[in-house]
C-alpha cells in the first residue's frame, strides 16, 4: 500500500435525505475524503461487512432502522464498537441527545447549526485507528 492510501480517510455518511448527502458528500470529498453513503440504517451495516469507515455521520431519524438502532448494534459487536460515530441530526429533543451520547457518539450536532464544512473540518479529530481490543465501553449492551 503506498502513503496516499494509508492516508486515505473513508466516512460513511446515512442520510436518508439525497439532498443534503450530496451537499455533504461533495464538500468532504471536495476537501480530500472518501465518502459512501447509506440512506438507512440497514444499509449501512450492510456496507460494514465490506469495509469499515474511519469516521460514521449519522442521522438519527432514518427508515427501515433508525440510527440510534444502527447504533446501539455496531457498539454491541466487537468488530465495529470503536468506529467513530457522529450524529447529525435535526432533532435536539434532550432524551434524543443524551441516548446518542451515552451510546457513544462523540458528538450530536444539529444539522440546522452544522454547515458541511463545519463537518469536514471536524473529521481529523473525529477520525482515529481502531482499538479492537477494547472492553465493551457500555454495559448492558450484546456482544
């Protein structure tokens, strides 16, 4: 593998919304990522089993599975748990926010507060090698 592909930083982005993945989707790979995108929760773990993202951006109301749901499984399975997740949503209702926090997202963001380059910007430090090793971070949660 050469460096530019050791480098090479992959976002999975599930938006239901084709609009605002677009406009997500071409400012991130505008400034250098690597994006796929998932319109709902199925689909995304469904495109886990191929390859695993560096960086997760995840709506919460999606159909077929909605994200919190999509979230709750990649953390109770060892080898998805530490993938960095991201919630950008247009839903701030509290119990929404802190059930996505205490599922491990690094951050809720509000999408109506969120400009795509505000999330471009943000993925050096929400992206990070994976830990597989790790102890299960919530308990409760299947393996």
């Amino acid at each position: 593998m050469n460096q530019a592909e050791d480098d090479e930083v992959l976002v999975l982005l599930v938006e239901d919304d084709s609009a605002l993945a677009q406009m997500y989707r071409v400012k991130l790979e505008r400034d250098g990522y690597t994006v796929h995108v998932a319109g709902d929760g199925e689909e995304a773990l469904s495109m886990l089993t191929d390859e695993l993202p560096d960086l997760i951006f995840l709506d919460v109301r999606l159909p077929r599975m909605d994200g919190l749901s999509f979230l709750e499984r990649i953390r109770a399975t060892r080898r998805t748990r530490n993938i960095p997740v991201v919630i950008v949503s247009n839903y701030s209702e509290a119990e929404l926010v802190s059930r996505g926090l205490q599922l491990g997202a690094l951050k809720y963001l509000i999408k109506s507060r969120t400009t795509p380059g505000q999330l471009s910007a943000g993925v050096p430090n929400w992206s990070r090698p994976y830990t597989f090793d790790e102890p299960l971070a919530r308990p409760g949660l299947r393996r």
